[in-house]
C-alpha cells in the first residue's frame, strides 16, 4: 500500500486500498474557474437587488388617486406660464428611498400645457447607474405647444427621444419638413421642451408614468434650482429659446431643459395632485 503525508488541510476519502486526496474548497474558489464563477454569482445578485427595486417602485406607483374630475379642456395652443419669484429660499428634503438629500430653490411659478412627445423614466437598473440628481428627477418628457401639438404633424415631419448618456439627460429630435405646412426651425425649437420632473409626492409620480406619448397633458408647479448635500447643482432653464448647458452659467449642470417641481397634472380629464 502506497503512503501519503497527511495534510490537515486536504479532503481525504477513503477507498479499499487507499486515501485518494481532493482539492481544497480554497484551491476552487481561486482557480480561473471558481472566480469566473463567483463573479457570476454576484453579478446576479446585484443585477437582480436592482431588477427587484425596479419592479417594487412600479408596483409603488401603479395606481394613482384620482383628485379631481374637470371639464376643461387641456388647451395646447398658448405659451407655457411662467411668473419668476424672488427671494424664496432653499427647501430641504430628500430623493427617492432618502438616497439623496437635496435642497431646491423654487425660481418661478409655471404651467405648461402641451403634447407629450418623448418620454424616459429611466428606471430599469437604476440601481446600478442612478446619481443624485437621477434619485430626484424620476422622470423626463419631451413636449410640445402650439402648432407642432399636432400628432399627425410630429408623426410626418418630426422623430423624438428622450435619454440618458453617462454625461447629462437629452432630447434629441430631428426636422424634416417640404412643403407649404413648413413650420420653420425657429419655430420649432421654441416650441418645444425637454423638461426633468421633479414629482411634489407619491401621487404625482403615479400619475406621471400613466402618461403616454401623444397624450396631451398640463402641468403645474414650479421650475426650480436643485443644489445636493454631496455637492453639485442642476440649474432649470428659465427660457423656452436656450439650447445650450450654460445658459444660466457654464458648466453648472442646467440651462437648457427645465426641471419642474410638478404639484398637479391634467391627464384628459382627470386632474392629480
């Protein structure tokens, strides 16, 4: 009979003859392949932490309240209201799940009522990719007033999506038009808003993920300045016109869409709040 030397750290099974030794559980875990599947195993388990909050915010949010039945129609044709306040001081509170503490600066009082062209809530995986200010602006809407608020018109002449890159959330659209029904870019660009909403409560952001392309839809609240505890700032823009970042200042993370604390939303004929 062969002999072994007896190592305390092996895994010896006995046979009719003699000890067979077995690798160490160590010995697997650090081999090419044990690793290759440990970090498999946790890879499922944060992607799937992530899919579960994922899925418990939409339940969360699946059913708003109703708050109000109206007969007034949503009346696309007008410019958005927008009435500036001074001097109203920082509000503090805190994002989604008390992720992000924030403060926000309410900068002027604003109604908008328009047709939803794009729509990005952007919470599949959040988890993984969110940041302070994805914890506080849970949604974006691309819309629209006037002529343009004409789903016929946008589905001729005009592609929209919003989204998000690992730098900033956009809206990117693209105008081709021929003919006598021809807008004309400037008007275009002036009548249409990337705007990052800012839910008021529970309710609100109910409401808001009913919402569907096309719908048309009237919002009121106010567009606000968001400064986070981490540091950092998102600064809304105050202009329909702008189109670029820096237009309240460069390099302050804002300007060129509205960020909207929403406090009401008209969806046809229901009113939430």
């Amino acid at each position: 009979m062969q002999k072994h030397t007896f190592d305390p750290n092996m895994v010896y099974t006995e046979g009719e003859e003699n000890f067979t030794p077995k690798t160490h559980w160590t010995e697997k875990i650090f081999s090419p392949t044990g690793f290759c599947n440990l970090c498999l195993i946790i890879t499922i388990g944060i992607f799937g932490y992530s899919f579960l909050g994922d899925v418990t915010f939409k339940i969360k949010h699946a059913f708003p309240q109703l708050s109000e039945v109206t007969y007034r129609k949503i009346n696309t044709d007008g410019e958005p209201v927008q009435k500036m306040i001074s001097k109203n001081g920082l509000q503090l509170t805190k994002g989604e799940n008390d992720y992000t503490e924030f403060a926000y600066d309410k900068i002027a009082e604003y109604s908008i009522s328009g047709m939803v062209v794009a729509i990005n809530t952007d919470f599949w995986l959040r988890g993984l990719m969110r940041n302070d200010f994805d914890n506080v602006s849970l949604m974006d809407i691309g819309i629209v007033w006037g002529k343009i608020a004409d789903k016929a018109y946008v589905e001729k002449h005009l592609k929209f999506k919003s989204e998000k890159t690992s730098t900033a959330r956009w809206l990117r659209y693209k105008y081709e038009c021929r003919g006598q029904d021809c807008l004309g870019f400037s008007y275009i660009k002036s009548h249409i808003a990337h705007t990052h909403l800012v839910p008021a409560n529970d309710n609100v952001m109910s409401a808001l993920l009913t919402i569907k392309k096309y719908d048309k839809v009237k919002l009121d609240g106010y567009l606000i300045d968001l400064y986070f505890s981490k540091g950092g700032k998102a600064l809304t823009s105050i202009s329909r016109t702008d189109n670029n970042a820096g237009s309240r200042g460069r390099n302050n993370g804002g300007g060129a869409c509205e960020i909207m604390l929403v406090e009401q939303v008209q969806i046809k004929d229901g009113v939430y709040r």
